[in-house]
C-alpha cells in the first residue's frame, strides 16, 4: 500500500506554508509541490524593493529556493508543471510539464488548491509590446528590473492607483523615473479609503512630482517595433511614455476549481468552510484563490494579503494532512487592514470605508481629524485620522491613516479594535501611551474617538 | 441665594481638565481653580525636551497661563494657595496666600482634589545642595534648566532607573552631560520591565556611554558651600559629581484628604467609586493623588500618567458640576500602559510584567522575541518582544517592546487586546499590516504570540 499523498498546487506563498505545516503534521506522507512558473516561496509585496535598485539580486526575495525548500521539509518540487485539470471522482491531476511539452495523471489522497490570483489586464490595454509590464510574478519583477537597468530614466504611466499601482509609483520613482498615475476614479485606493482621505494622498502625490490624473486608459499606441508611445485616455489624451505599468486588478485563479465542479464565487475565489475545505472532498483551497469571512459582516470576501496567505495555508496544510483525524485548525474570520509606503508616506486602512459600509447596508457616520505624530514640542508630521462607526451599535467598523509617522502602525490597534467588535467608546477608553518624541499627549486615535462621540452624541 | 461653588484643588493636568469641563457641564456655576504653584496648566511629561535644550524658553510647555485659562472658561484661578484644611462638615476650605502668609477660610458647594503626586526623596539623598535636583513640577524644570545654563558639561548622578530617571538621562545626555545612572534593583523599569528586557535597555544605555551601576544611593557629600562632591553607593563607592537628580519614586499628595477623613489607600491614594467620589459627599478625586481599578484584576492601583489625569479630570469635573443630576460619566477601568524614550531607544509597556502577575498571584507565561521592525529587505531595526499570558484562560496580560522603531506604537495594539480580554489566539490572529519599509511579513507580535502558544501548548 503506497503512503498517503498530500499535493499541493501554487507556489508563492500559501503553497510552502501549507506543504510545511502538512510535513509538521504528518511525517510520514509523500508530499508533493506543484508550481507553473519557475520559483517558489518568494516575497511578491518585496518586488519594490528590488525593482527601485536597492537589492543586490533577485535572490533576496526567494526565502527558499525549489531544492533548498524540498530537501529541508522532505516535498518533491515540481516546477513549470501546470494543473489543467483536476478529476475529483478518481482523484487525480491532468498536469503537463512546460519545458517538455509532456503530459501526465498524478493521483493524490488530499489537494490543496493555493493558485493564488493574477493581474488582471483589460482587453484596451493588451499590446504586444516589452514596454507594457504587470507586478505581481518574480518573473515579472525580472522583466520589469531589467527594463529599469537598460533605460535608467524616463517617463512611465502607472495604469491604476490601488495597492500595485502605488508600489508602482514608489519604485519608479525610487529608480529616478518620472510617473504619471491614471485613478480612473479620481481616488487611491479607492476600495479602502474615502475620498477625504484620498485627498491627501493625492496632494503628497502631486507635492513629489508625481501627476495625478483622474482619466482611465482605453487604449495604447504602440509603434511597429513594439515600442510603447503613447497611452490614451478617457479625457481624450495621449500621454506620451516610455513605459505602462498596468495595475488595474487581479482575479483568482480558480479556473482549475470551477472546472472541476469546486463551488465558487460569481465575484471569483472558491468558497471554503472554516476549515477550508472546498465544496468537493479531500479539496483544500487557501490563499488569495480562497474566500474568506469578514468579522465585522459575516460577508465572504477576497482579501489577497500575505498574512492570510500564510495563516490560511498553515491551516489548510494540517486539515489536508489530519483528514478527518483530530480537532481541525480553523481559519479566523478576517478584517481587510493593509498599509502601503509611497516615499515618506504611509497609508493605512482597516476595516470598511464609510463608502464601502454604506454600499453595505451599514447605517454609519464618520469624522476626519488632522492631528500630529508626537507632541508639537518634537519633531513631528501630520498624521490625518478617519474613523468608522456604526451609528446604533456605536461600534467602530474602520479606520483610514495617512502621514509621514506612524500611520502604518496605527492601524493594527484598530484593526485589533475592530476585531474584538469595541465601540467608539473603547476607543476613547484605550490607554494610549504619551511619549513627547513619538506620541502626542492625545494620541490622534483618541482625539478621532472624542470627534465621532460628538457627532453621534449630537453635541 | 449665592451661584453653586465648584473648588477644584490642584493646577497641573487633572485640575484644569475638571475646571474646563465642569464649566462645559454647567454655564452658570461659579468655579475657583486653586495652584499652591505659580503655575498651571503645564506638560511635566515634555519637561525633558525643555531642559535638553530643544525649546525656546519654558512657557511652551503651558498650555494655558492663569489669565488665559481664567477668560476661556470663565473659572477664578488662586495661584500661590495652599490649601491647609479641609471641613467637610461645614464644607469650607481652609487656605493660605504663600506671597502674604495671609490665611481665608472658602465655601464650597462641590470640591474636586486634584493634587497629584510629588517627588518622594529618602531622608539620606535629602541634601541642603542646589546641585540635588528633583523633576516633577515646572519649578524643577527652570531650575534644572538654569544649572545646565551656568554649566553646559560636567558629570550627573541618576538615582533611580524608572521614567523620571531616564527622562532625566535622556536630557542630560542631549545637554551634552555625562550621566551615570544608579539602578538599584539592577533593573530598568522594575515595574513594567521583566529582567530580560530590562537588560536590553541596559545594553543600549551602556553602549550610548551612559553608566549603568546596580547600586543603591546611600548618601550624599556636600561640600560647605553647597556643592556637590559625591553620591556614597552600598557597594562602599564614591561616585564624585556635579549633580544628582533624585529620581526614587513619588508620592500622592492625599494628606489634606487623609486629614479630613477621607478613605485613602494604605500604599497612598484617595479611594474612589467609578464616578471618582470619595468617601466623603460633595468631594470628588482624580488624576495622580486618586487610585484606578486595573482592568485585568480589578485591584486598585496608582498609574500617574497624564492621560489618565485629562481623562478622570473630565469625569470628576463633570460628575461635580452635575451633582446627583443626570448619568454619571463613569471613569474607565485602565490598563498601565507607558513609553518611554531615551536617545533613539523606544522602551515601552503594557499590563503586567511576569514578576508582577506571579506576586499578584497569577499563572503565567512568557515568552522573548528578537524580530525586526521591518522587512530584512529594507532598513531595519531589531525589535524585542516579550508577551505575558495567563495559563489557564490564554488571556493576554502583558506586553513589554524594547526597540529604536516601532516599539512605542507597537504597545498600544497589546494594551488593545488586553482591554478586550483577548486570548493568545486572538493576539495570533490579528490582520497586521506588512509593509515591507515599514512593517516585516510576519509582524513582531504574531512571531511572540506564535512563540507562546508553542510554550502552552508543549510542541
């Protein structure tokens, strides 16, 4: 009788951690890790860094290469070998190799589906030219440093202005090009922060050489040689560019899974149970491909942040591996917080913008403060506030930081707030250290409390 | 019929936030503010950053001077009155003008006890030297100031290693002075600070040429004309010196409320209910000089910090305007939660330290993390951790970060999760943001919270 047989599809970053947890919780199995491209566990949110110039190599954001990983948790590691397709019923995988051309069954005991998401390119801005690049494979970081080393400077377009376009924006800016940004919307991040607070990202923008544009592409020139031109836009223009960065989205992966009767959301993402077991037995998905549940509405939603990567990994890596033996991990319920540093500025959100709650159903009120980072007798940075509440239950439900101190870390407190369902109450009640060269007496967080109280309070 | 009198005893922090808010509660009252000081209103906790030379002159530290405080909130202030008696029987305070010794008998209607604590020097450090500095009230302050204007370099004594002690090194070593610091229990902090981080802040301090002795101060020699020559330790030594800034503790000032009879604290402290009244009617308390209830054990305790002092200063105000009218604001229960900073050094805590959860006779654990405060891959520094959780119930009850970034912001996410009664896994499962310039992948916190559930849970 062969030995149970866990494999893995996705490599990035919930597929190492699952096939290391697996390893951890069942010493015994044949594991297996299958991954399309040609690298595994690597740091995607680190792309940035070295595509702005300031690693040595590309090497510094792989944690483990291929050999390195498999030797150190006894898994066999197979690259450029693509799933297309998986039969539920016999439990098996289609795979073919892409270097060879080959293809192949492989049966498996229990899968753990960590496809993860890609760029999302729309169809205007498809062209075949090397100057319009994507962020978010290391071969994409590869392609885009490279472009960086042969031409040191020029302008580039940022096509989008969430999470990637502004990593974008950083990174070129760092490697001394001049970036034009498109926010179709006229908002940054617009999933995560109000338009108040947009503003201010947006004066920052503007204020470093960066121009905004609150116009969508709709097309591209390219010229016969596969050179960019031009990008052209909504309002009618054409913005002359040397390079596009196409930032306008990503979308699950779960082609495999639907194709295999896997139950999904119409949105994208494969429904998993608490346990993250998908709707087909001895199926696990974790990562972004995997929905997960909000705490503060019980909705399911896609929140493709490493953390949940990781965590949700671990968790489906041990369910694969225990099957229906002992207590199953569970994978908490999730509040969307995340903090981007553009320059010297730091933007954070948590939780629901007073936009997205409204759409919602939620019944909320919310109140901006421009409050400082330390005691105005210190060095110190505005730092902008923008807090969330339910008006009936007066629970905080978001918050939103922007500033050149202390923005990012900020928003766990409330995202901790958040979590454990305080009401603005509690937020005003928080023993907020006071330290004059890193704190304000009244910490920005406590003076937004105080303002959101008066407003419901109506005084 | 005369107005209703407000009295509110004490000028610093809790006194003028009782005096404000008191006059935002009822319009029409009549409120005395009486200072035994010349001054109110005034940041003790920003005096450092004064006598280190970084501000112009000591009135930025007041927030309001008695004529400005006195027109915003129509409120009479008595500077220079020190209140010797209080009758509770006839409610009349008994005072004294310290400019004339004249002495006056005042009525009141409501009385609020504001009068903080003071700086407790042992009788062998109680010198006849203008070389023996305390740092407590802004008097200290100019004249602290004024010995480092007639001497820009030389050698000081600390004596004693909690906040005041490491403002006082962290402002002389900026003035340019050499500091040795006596921590007699050969800890940093002994009351928020385990050993294991204690240590870390020693290393810094020794590294940033601050000597650190375990020593206690036994004495002190005084030439005759009032200089001083040296501190005798009880190791037998004789550390020869310019100054000493004694720094061994404070004292409530809960004499005049002792006097009349009012329930006080065996270790120090006014009594008080949730809505801060004494046991005595008509007589409220807050900020240093009355005692909170701790949300983890519910035992009372002093925490002077001054945000609880602005924050029960609003209650007792409130509360004593309003008399029996209306729901009482009710003063939060607190978690002792503090930050300090010495040069680039980020100390900071949160709840209870391990020794001091085992002698109030908790079950606890701990455990130490050495992570970063950002990604490998960008500037970074280390970051040290320590978690403190009960047994039994996995609930989070302490948390202490030693770090030159992210350690002060860090604190208040802990002090967060202990209000709520958070549990190990919530701390686990918390969305922290990683953002790779600002924040590592797996943030400092979920690395200490992973730790200690392996410690719990024996794997």
């Amino acid at each position: 009788m062969p030995r149970k047989r866990i494999v893995i599809v996705g490599g990035v970053a919930a597929g190492p951690a699952a096939a290391a947890e697996a390893r951890r919780a069942d010493p015994s199995s044949e594991i297996i890790l299958v991954e399309k491209g040609s690298d595994i566990s690597y740091s995607a949110c680190e792309m940035p860094i070295y595509i702005a110039g300031d690693l040595n190599g590309v090497d510094q954001l792989v944690r483990f290469d291929a050999a390195s990983f498999a030797g150190r948790f006894d898994v066999m590691v197979r690259l450029q070998t693509e799933v297309e397709r998986i039969d539920p019923d016999t439990r098996h995988l289609e795979v073919r190799d892409a270097s060879t051309g080959t293809r192949e069954r492989i049966w498996y005991d229990a899968l753990v589906l960590a496809t993860g998401m890609r760029a999302h390119v729309p169809a205007a801005l498809q062209a075949a030219s090397h100057h319009v690049l994507t962020l978010r494979s290391l071969e994409d970081a590869r392609v885009f440093r490279g472009r960086l080393d042969r031409d040191p400077t020029g302008h580039a377009v940022v096509v989008g202005a969430g999470y990637v376009g502004l990593d974008g924006v950083d990174a070129l800016s760092r490697a001394g090009w001049r970036v034009t940004l498109l926010a179709s919307s006229g908002r940054i991040m617009a999933s995560g922060l109000d338009l108040s607070m947009s503003d201010h990202v947006v004066q920052w923008l503007t204020g470093s050489g960066v121009a905004v544009r609150p116009e969508r592409a709709t097309g591209l020139d390219v010229s016969p040689d596969g050179r960019i031109k031009a990008v052209r836009t909504d309002a009618g223009e054409r913005i002359g560019c040397d390079m596009v960065l196409v930032a306008t989205g990503t979308r699950p992966n779960d082609e495999l899974a639907r194709d295999a009767g896997i139950s999904c959301r119409d949105e994208g993402g494969i429904v998993v149970t608490d346990t993250l077991q998908t709707s087909v037995p001895s199926i696990w998905a974790c990562g972004d491909v995997a929905a997960f549940t909000d705490v503060i509405t019980g909705t399911v939603f896609s929140v493709p942040l490493a953390l949940n990567a990781f965590r949700s990994g671990r968790v489906a890596g041990r369910n694969a591996a225990r099957g229906g033996r002992g207590r199953p991990r569970r994978m908490p319920r999730v509040v969307h917080a995340a903090a981007v540093s553009v320059g010297n500025l730091e933007i954070a959100h948590t939780g629901w913008s007073f936009d997205e709650a409204r759409r919602a159903g939620l019944d909320v009120v919310a109140a901006d403060v421009r409050h400082r980072s330390a005691s105005s007798n210190a060095p110190n940075r505005p730092l902008h506030v923008r807090l969330v509440v339910e008006k009936k239950s007066r629970k905080l439900v978001g918050g939103q930081l922007v500033g050149q101190e202390g923005a990012a870390q900020r928003i766990n407190t409330l995202t901790a707030l958040i979590r454990t369902g305080a009401t603005i109450e509690d937020v005003y009640a928080l023993d907020y250290v006071y330290t004059p060269r890193l704190a304000p007496a009244h910490d920005p967080l406590f003076v937004a409390a105080r303002q959101i109280q008066k407003i419901l309070d109506g005084s």
